[in-house]
C-alpha cells in the first residue's frame, strides 16, 4: 500500500485500470461495482467499528490465469498505481482450491 493515502479522491468516480505485464485486463469505473464503495462501508460498519486509520480493500472480478514473474498493476484515477510481482513459490503451500485464483499468503517468507 502507498506511497501515500488520497484523501481527496471521489470513490464513485474514479476509473480503474488492471493489468497483467503491461496487457489491460479490466477496466471499470468504481460507482459502477456491484457494491458501491459507500455501499460496503456501510455493510462493514454493521460488524465493525471503522477507526480513524483504517483501510478497506475492494477487489475486482477477477483478471484471468497469472504466471510466476507476472507483474500485476493496479492504477485508480486520482489515487495512484500499485504494481506487485505474482509468485509461484507462494501458491504452491495453499490448498489446491486456492490456486485458481490469486490470494495473497498469510505470511512472507523473511528475505
């Protein structure tokens, strides 16, 4: 997460860009999801108490099949791009359900 936090930018419109090595996968504006930002603070306000602080992830439908080395680019109008490398030696301690789809791992390995 960062550089740094947007506090400025409007959640119901902004656009949003993902991309897989550079190739467009997805793009969507973000009052256009199934569950509007607002809609989902709502939604989690009802079993949490948000904080001063706190940070809320949306993600999206889902960007197709990724490799190891592939670099996986999100970018949001007004807010920034975030760019992470994909890895296969992560995926290969998950559950064999959890490896048609990216997830993060619960823990990093120390480098």
């Amino acid at each position: 997460m960062g550089p740094w936090i947007e506090t400025e930018a409007n959640p119901m419109e902004a656009e949003t860009r993902v991309t897989i090595n550079g190739v467009e996968k997805s793009r969507f504006r973000t009052g256009d999801m199934i569950f509007s930002a607002v809609d989902f603070i709502v939604e989690i306000s009802r079993y949490i108490t948000m904080q001063p602080g706190d940070v809320l992830w949306l993600g999206t439908d889902g960007v197709g099949a990724m490799a190891d080395g592939d670099v996986i680019d999100i970018e949001i109008d007004g807010v920034g791009k975030l760019s992470n490398p994909s890895s296969v030696k992560f995926c290969r301690s998950w559950p064999r359900e959890r490896q048609t789809s990216f997830h993060p791992p619960r823990e990093f390995p120390d480098h």
